[in-house]
C-alpha cells in the first residue's frame, strides 16, 4: 500500500497477489478501493490486483483546485499502473469504474490488456438520469433516521427481493467497512463524481476499441445501470460480449460475487496470457 502524487491529487493504491496476470480495478462513485475485497480474497491467489482509492474519496486526496474529470480518473488510474510497474493490465471497471476504464483504454489503448466492463454506460448521463424515481431515492439515501437512509442505499445496489429477506440492518453494517464509511453517509465528493460522470461521453471513441477484448457484464435489476445500457455499450464496441446476469442489481460485484469472480477469471483467460515482462 502507498500514496503517490498526480495531478494536484495523492492516490492510495493496493496490490494483492504476487503471482498470474496484472488486474487493475478501478471503483465507482463514492466507493473506495476496498470495495473490490470480494475480488481480492478469490482472485488474488491466481492474480495480482491493484485497487485505488479515486481522487478525492477514501485515503486518497485532493488539492482545492485539482482537475477534476473522468479523463483525469482515468490518468490517475495510469499512474497506478506506473506505480505497481505495469506496462499493461486486464482493466475492470464497476459503474464510474467503468466509464474511467473505457477512458484508459482510449487514451493508452496498449496499457489495457483486456476490458471488464461492469453495471455501467457509455454516456455518463445514462447513469445519472433525474428521473422522479431516481430524485426519490437520492433524497431518502440523505434525509431522515439514518436507519432509513441505510435501507434507501441498499435499495439501490441490492434487488428488492433479496431485501425482503434478510436483516437490512446488519447488511448494512456489513457492507460499511467495503464502502469506507457509514451507509447512512455519504461523501460530498460523490456527487462531484456524480456530475463529473454525467458530464462525459465516450461514445465516439467505443470502434476504436474493437482491438481489445472486452466483456461487458449487467444485473437484471440495477437501476443505476439498466442491461438496455450494457447492450448498447457492448455494441459499439467491436466484438464485445455482453452478459447479463439474473437475480442481481447494482451491487452485484458484492452480492453475486462468486458469480462475478468466476466470469471475470474465465475472461482474464480468453483475453490470453499476459506479457514477459508485464
């Protein structure tokens, strides 16, 4: 673990695993690094994973006057890659995560080995959309008994069924240390990332990409990131394969990830061995 500087930001960085392919993940909004620890504890003994905190969220930092952008995400999660001694890696990104990725891959398209593109878009408004159900939910994720701003978050990354039968409470409690903070709280810094995201589009760019193997993965029932989203996104990008799994919602990195794990190693895989000298 280290802090390095970029770009008027210091940036926490992990890497788990000392052995198989270099594997950048790359987190969305208000989520930090440690969000990935479902991925770490399977994948690590096979991979070696390096995780960051995005500017401004968890332990990495952010100066007043800092850029501030999706491009400059996606910088930092080269300098990442420079840190950990990368030339190229297989890059996941979840919700942001992955919008920062599709980013990397266009602007150092011989950096990513392959893409793992996971609940999220090709426009960034797709998934900050102020629909009336949408602004709803915002508002009971920051107002009221914290018991219910908890519940109103886990509407938003868990299918509604699920809630029902389980003790929302001490998912909850679970889940706190994987996000970095309190569920009933949430980082002003997110919603900088929230208006960052909305303000980017990528999708000119998505052809060019048809060179690197990407998989781009939905959940039946995220609202942040509909599958119609994850289809339109793997279908700009040539020779993309899309997946969508059942049963699962935005947090599906989490819920399902035993699920995920599985794909995301089977991918790692048909996208081949990594390079001497990785």
């Amino acid at each position: 673990m280290a802090l390095i500087p970029n770009h008027g930001a210091e940036l926490y960085f992990e890497v788990h695993g000392t052995e198989g392919a270099a594997v950048l993940l790359i987190q969305g909004v208000g989520a930090i690094g440690n969000a990935w620890k479902p991925q770490v504890d399977e994948l690590a003994a096979s991979h070696r994973l390096a995780l960051f905190d995005n500017r401004g969220i968890g332990q990495s930092t952010i100066e007043k006057n800092a850029p501030f952008s999706i491009a400059q995400m996606a910088d930092d999660a080269r300098a990442v890659m420079d840190a950990a001694g990368w030339d190229s890696a297989h890059v996941v990104g979840h919700s942001m995560g992955g919008v920062i990725a599709q980013q990397l891959a266009l602007a150092h398209p011989q950096r990513v080995r392959s893409l793992a593109l996971l609940c999220t878009v090709a426009r960034g408004k797709d998934a900050v959309q102020m629909t009336p159900g949408m602004i709803w939910t915002a508002l009971r994720t920051s107002l009221g008994l914290k018991s219910a701003r908890r519940k109103a978050f886990l509407q938003l990354i868990y299918p509604k069924d699920f809630l029902r039968s389980i003790d929302c409470a001490a998912l909850a409690a679970e889940l706190a240390p994987l996000f970095g903070h309190d569920l009933a709280e949430q980082s002003p810094m997110a919603m900088r990332q929230a208006m960052s995201l909305r303000r980017h589009d990528g999708t000119p760019g998505l052809p060019s990409l048809g060179g690197i193997p990407t998989f781009v993965l939905s959940a039946a029932h995220d609202p942040i990131a509909p599958p119609k989203f994850g289809k339109q996104l793997a279908a700009q990008i040539p020779g993309a394969r899309f997946v969508e799994i059942p049963d699962a919602s935005h947090g599906i990195t989490i819920h399902q990830s035993t699920k995920v794990n599985r794909l995301l190693a089977d991918h790692f895989s048909r996208a081949g061995r990594p390079a001497s000298g990785e």
